[in-house]
C-alpha cells in the first residue's frame, strides 16, 4: 500500500533532491501546507489571516509601524526599544 505524504512548509520540497525522495515513497497522495504556495498549486483550501485570528490561533504579538526611515539601523533600533 503506498503512503500518504503531508508536507508541512511545502514550498521548500521542490528541489530535485527532495523530489526524488518523495518519488522514492511511491505516494498515493501528497498533501503540501504552505503559507506561500508556489504558482500553479492546486489550492484546495484558503484561510484568511483574519479566520485565523478570530479562531485564536495567532499567537505572536504583532506589532506593525511604518516609520519614515529607510535606514536597517533604525528598524534595529526601534525593534530593540
């Protein structure tokens, strides 16, 4: 009986060597999570952040500013304060 496969962070099997080892299972299916499905895939399923924080399941605490400065150091410095 061949495996079902479930690839968490999906995207990043695309390289020939991973491929080959998927191949190597002889899958009868594959399933791929990813947050950043590449072209082409077969969506199946598409959860909105917005789904995903009124179910509660964000649980970083984000906070987002845009700030005028280009500069990296003063993105470093504000991260740090």
């Amino acid at each position: 009986m061949s495996p079902t496969i479930i690839l968490d962070e999906g995207q990043k099997a695309y390289s020939e060597g991973a491929q080959a080892t998927i191949r190597g299972f002889n899958p009868s299916l594959i399933v791929e999570l990813s947050a950043t499905p590449p072209r082409g895939s077969n969506i199946l399923v598409n959860i909105r952040c917005r789904e995903l924080d009124q179910e509660e399941m964000i649980k970083l605490d984000l906070h987002v500013t845009n700030r005028s400065s280009t500069s990296w150091k003063d993105t470093l410095a504000d991260s740090v304060a």
